[in-house]
C-alpha cells in the first residue's frame, strides 16, 4: 500500500501550494482558492502526511515537558523557557487545516462522503493537536479568505464541541451507502477501508472525553466508554502511517540520523528510562532494547531534563520509533485499550490512591500492555510474569499502574502530555516527576501547560490574539 506514497505525495505539492499561497498572510489568514482544480485524490494523502508529520512536530517540544526527551543542551525548552511552537501552528494551519477545508469542501460539492468523512477526521486531529497545545484557538472563523483575514478565536471549549460535530459527521458520512468519488491508494493508511475510519473516529471520541475528566468525570468516563464500544479493536485497525526509504519516518530525519553526525537535539530522558530500568519500579523492563539504544552498556540511563547531563540512550536509527521505516502512531488499539482501563477504573469510584478494581478494567489494563508489546514485535510473558507490580489482579490494580503503562505505551505521541497534565503531574501517579532543572523562574513553581502563540500569529492577527494569552503555568480549561 505505501509503495506510492512519494509519487502521491510530490504530485501534489505544486498545486496544494498554490492553493495556499496568499501574498504575506499565513496559516488561518490564508485564503484558499474554492476552484475544484485539484481532485480529491490529489488532496488525500499530502492531507495524511502532514497529519502524521504534525504529530512529530507537536510531539518533539511536548514530549521534553512530559519528560519522554530530554535536550542534549542545558536551559532550553525542557526547562521551560519561553516556547511558541511556530513550526508546528505553520503545520497544523498551513499545511493541513487549510487543504483539509478544500478537500472537506469540495468533497461535498462533489457528492464524495467518503472523502469528506476521512477529511473531518483529520480536521479534528489537527484541532486537537492545536487546542491541546495553545487552548483558545482559530476555526469557526478561519478559512474564509479575503473576508476574514483576522479571524476571531474559538475558546477551548466551543473547540472541544467542533471536535466532536466533526467526529459525528464524519461517522455519518462514511457510513452512506453510495460516494461519486471513493479513496483507494490515495488513502495511505487504510486503502480505503471505510470500517477503519469509522472506528478511528470513535476512538477519537473517547480519547476527547477522556480529556474531560476534570470536568464532569462521570459524562467524561460514560462518553468514552460508549464510544470505544465501536472504536479500534484490533492492531490492524491502528491510525499510523508507515514510511518508506524514500519517505522517511520524521524520527529518523531530525532526529535519530542527525546522531549519526554528531547533530544531537534530543535524547531519552531520565524520567522515562527510570519507569522502566528498575529505578522507579523492581522490574526491567524488556521493551527497554527495542525502545532505546544504550550502546551496548549494561545498564540504561536517560538525560535529566534542563541539565542536559547523565544519560548513556539515544533515540539512535536502531530503534523501533526512530528507524528510517518505522510508522508513525496517532490513534491505535494501545491507546483505546488504557483509556478503557483508566475510565473502568474511575467508574467503579477510583481515586489516585485507591486500590482494585473491576474484571473488565484490569482485562483493559492487561491488553494495553499486550497490545504495545506487539506492536514492538515483542513476547509480553516474562513481563506479565511479574505479579507485585505489573500483572498484579484486579484486586491490586492502582490508577498509577494503569498510567504508568500507559505513559510508557505512548511514547512519542502528544497525548501523553495532556495525560500528565489531566493528572497534575501528580508524582504519585507519575513517579520521580519533578521540576526540571535551569527551570524558568517566572512560572512561580509551576509545570507548564501550554506553549505561547508564535509572534507571526499575534503580529498579523493581534486584536484576536491578545485577548486569549496566558502565561505557560496556567492551566487548561479541561484541566479543571
């Protein structure tokens, strides 16, 4: 199925550009040309290609706070200064969100459901991606060319109801009995098996409820459970998009082949390694080897976040995330399988320090486990042998082992930072999570929890911006 991905994707270039080139305004400023002059075919899969490589994007900065990476340089981002995340806005407004309006607009002008249906999708995991990292931010309002070229910001909130409406309609859509035009190749993740999308946009819809759980726990957990009632179910059913030697992971481009040339930016860190290489817990764990390359140590050791020191892993080529084919993970039974156990867990009346819970929570819980172990190509018995803090029943089962499988089992992707945040950076939940070190002052002590608008953005949209800035330790609207 990927074999095509760099002719699809070059092909399409020249005229997505066109389409979103307007003098000097960018991202949400940008008027899109509504001519049908590029097919739905064309616009699918540059679409899923940016929607894959705004996962990288957001996930090499967040995942320093959710201290996945450390920097190889001191007082830097995973200290906390000052961060705008401009690259991956440009991303997510630029290069997807924009085209995805044309491909959603055109495909319901041209009587294609089913091209509209993968476009909301995608829609709506760019906008959590950017509401997630920024909270208030441009779509009901954007989009619209000349006639809006400063558009108002939507509060994280009415963003959390557009996620879902896009979700529902694109559930809806995919699910009509006929489409003029139909994804195939063009779809380069499922080759147009509809039944996939469907179910990841059910995923996607417990995966946002979760994120609510501050809010209204009950309406959080009873959402999401119904939702993952239809979502994935099988590894086959994973939202990731795999890469080529020509096409290559974003992993291995920036990151884990710059190594090879002494081009350092980010590694291990310390927090991660210690859940798993019996620091933090009496169990080593065997994913370590796939996970990180130690260079033939002994032991494993991560950087400690802002002070760039220890540390003897690298997210080197030999890993499993960062080799130049490796796929990249965005929506995948893993994920559905810990949000089934934590939202069980909390069901039943768990608490941060409570202890045991039901069957179908600890079954949850268990299969997450399998199912990241599979997909690392590893056997999960020897793991699974350890029954103090690992396979520990049901009777045994804490919120912090279910989130410390979890935290583990999403790696690299940027849903493991709102998880932290959800949870307060509770260091019980999360054990040895602290401050970083050359920690920036002006946060009053505080974790981080959102990054700052990029200047291009407040420059040429300032009335809009200005009224929604706050300082990165203030908390997110579903953090409370």
């Amino acid at each position: 199925m990927m074999h095509n991905i760099a002719l699809k994707i070059s092909s399409a270039l020249t005229v997505i550009i066109l389409l979103t080139a307007c003098d000097n305004y960018l991202d949400t400023n940008i008027d899109p040309n509504r001519t049908p002059t590029v097919t739905l075919e064309a616009l699918l899969a540059p679409c899923i290609d940016a929607t894959s490589n705004n996962h990288y994007l957001a996930a090499f900065t967040t995942g320093q706070f959710t201290q996945h990476l450390a920097s190889y340089f001191p007082g830097g981002t995973d200290s906390y200064e000052e961060t705008r995340m401009a690259t991956t806005w440009v991303g997510i407004y630029l290069t997807a969100l924009t085209n995805l309006d044309v491909l959603v607009d055109q495909a319901e002008e041209q009587s294609s459901p089913y091209y509209a249906g993968i476009g909301k999708i995608l829609q709506a995991i760019n906008l959590g991606i950017a509401t997630d990292t920024w909270e208030d931010v441009p779509f009901s309002d954007a989009f619209q060319g000349e006639n809006g070229l400063t558009p108002d910001y939507d509060s994280q909130e009415q963003i959390y109801q557009t996620i879902n409406t896009l979700l529902d309609e694109a559930i809806a859509d995919l699910q009509q009995p006929t489409s003029l035009f139909k994804p195939a190749a063009d779809d380069l993740i499922f080759g147009g098996k509809l039944v996939n999308w469907v179910k990841v946009a059910y995923t996607l819809k417990a995966r946002y409820a979760m994120h609510l759980t501050n809010r209204d726990q009950n309406a959080a957990t009873s959402a999401a459970l119904a939702a993952l009632s239809l979502g994935i179910s099988l590894a086959t059913e994973d939202l990731q998009l795999t890469y080529n030697t020509v096409n290559r992971n974003p992993w291995y481009n920036n990151v884990s082949s710059p190594i090879t040339t002494g081009n350092f930016t980010v590694g291990p860190s310390e927090q991660i390694i210690s859940l798993m290489n019996g620091t933090y817990y009496d169990v080593i764990d065997p994913r370590l080897p796939k996970m990180f390359d130690n260079q033939g140590a002994a032991t494993y050791s991560g950087l400690t976040n802002g002070l760039a020191t220890g540390g003897n892993s690298r997210l080197s080529v030999n890993t499993w995330y960062a080799a130049q084919t490796a796929p990249l993970l965005m929506v995948t039974l893993i994920e559905a399988r810990f949000l089934e156990a934590e939202a069980r867990f909390l069901q039943n009346g768990g608490t941060t320090t409570s202890v045991g819970t039901t069957q179908e929570a600890y079954d949850a819980y268990i299969a997450g486990i399998t199912a990241h172990f599979a997909k690392l190509g590893l056997d999960p018995a020897a793991y699974l042998a350890n029954t103090d803090e690992v396979a520990v029943g049901k009777d045994n089962l804490t919120l912090e082992l279910i989130l410390k499988e979890k935290y583990i089992a999403m790696f690299l992707n940027p849903e493991a930072w709102v998880d932290v945040r959800r949870h307060q950076y509770n260091d019980t939940l999360y054990r040895g999570m602290e401050l970083p070190g050359n920690y920036n002052s002006n946060l009053n002590n505080e974790f981080v929890r959102r990054v700052l608008y990029p200047f291009d953005e407040i420059n040429r949209n300032s009335a809009s911006v200005t009224p929604h800035i706050k300082t990165m330790e203030i908390k997110m609207w579903w953090e409370e």
